[in-house]
C-alpha cells in the first residue's frame, strides 16, 4: 500500500527553515517534514513552490535566502509536471472561490492527485469550508502507520 500524498505549500515549507519558537504551528511543519522523510507520507509540489519561498525569503531574510534556499532544494522535493486536468481545476477553484491561482495550483494539485493539500494559511482551509482535500497545518495529523512483522 502506498503512502499517503500531501501537497504542502510554499507557507508550510517556510516552517521548515524559519527556527523560530514564535513561529505558528512550526511544529506541526517539522513534523509532516520527518512524516515525509520517513515515508509515512509522500510529498508533491507545483514547480511554483520555489519561487514563492525564494521571494519570501530574500525580501524578508536575505542573509539567509541562499542557504535556506539550497538546502530546500537538496531535500529533492518532487515536482509535478503541470497537466490539462489540474490547469482546469486551478482555473476552478480561482473563479469559484475568488483565490489566488497561486494558493489553487497547490489545491488543483492534491485533487488531481488524490492527496490533501497541506498549509498555513488558515484563511483558505476556512474559505473551503468541508473539503477534505485541504487542511489547515494546524489541523494535520500523520496518519498512524502499523507495521505487521514479516513472516
């Protein structure tokens, strides 16, 4: 049985290098990370993410942005490929929802993937409403793997 796929966006990847105890939900982030290491989950972005995180970063942190922006690369996200099906559902969720293409390109991606969209931004995991292909970070749980010994 395969892992369980998360899309995380740009908002919940920041968490992983911003080491601040003031940081929401930073523990919440650390954890998917180590969720997705151990493959307990996979993971999957819009090639979009590095972008996002590189302007956050080098406007907000820019004695950092470099190394910070390295080691998120070395961590090998895998990047998915856009497609006809997720650019019909991130044009969807923009004209249905009034959000940014941006925040749906992440959301497009775990429906058209059968995953859940992971992020920090609270505002849009409300705005969803009782979709369970998004969840709030704050909201996230790994789920519980049991392992059954080998014969």
């Amino acid at each position: 049985m395969r892992a369980p796929l998360v899309v995380p966006d740009a908002s919940v990847l920041l968490k992983w290098v911003l080491r601040s105890e003031d940081e929401p939900d930073a523990d919440k982030a650390l954890l998917l990370r180590k969720a997705i290491t151990d493959d307990i989950v996979r993971a999957l972005v819009p090639a979009l993410w590095l972008y996002e995180m590189g302007n956050t970063v080098a406007h907000r942190f820019p004695s950092h942005a470099s190394a910070w922006l390295i080691a998120m690369m070395k961590f090998g996200l895998k990047e998915a490929a856009p497609s006809g099906p997720w650019l019909t559902a991130v044009l969807e969720l923009t004209r249905i929802h009034h959000v940014t293409f941006y925040d749906a390109a992440y959301h497009a991606l775990a429906l058209s993937h059968k995953g859940v969209f992971v992020t920090a931004d609270e505002r849009y995991a409300k705005q969803m409403g009782e979709d369970r292909s998004v969840v709030a970070l704050s909201e996230w749980e790994p789920p519980v793997v049991s392992y059954k010994p080998r014969s």
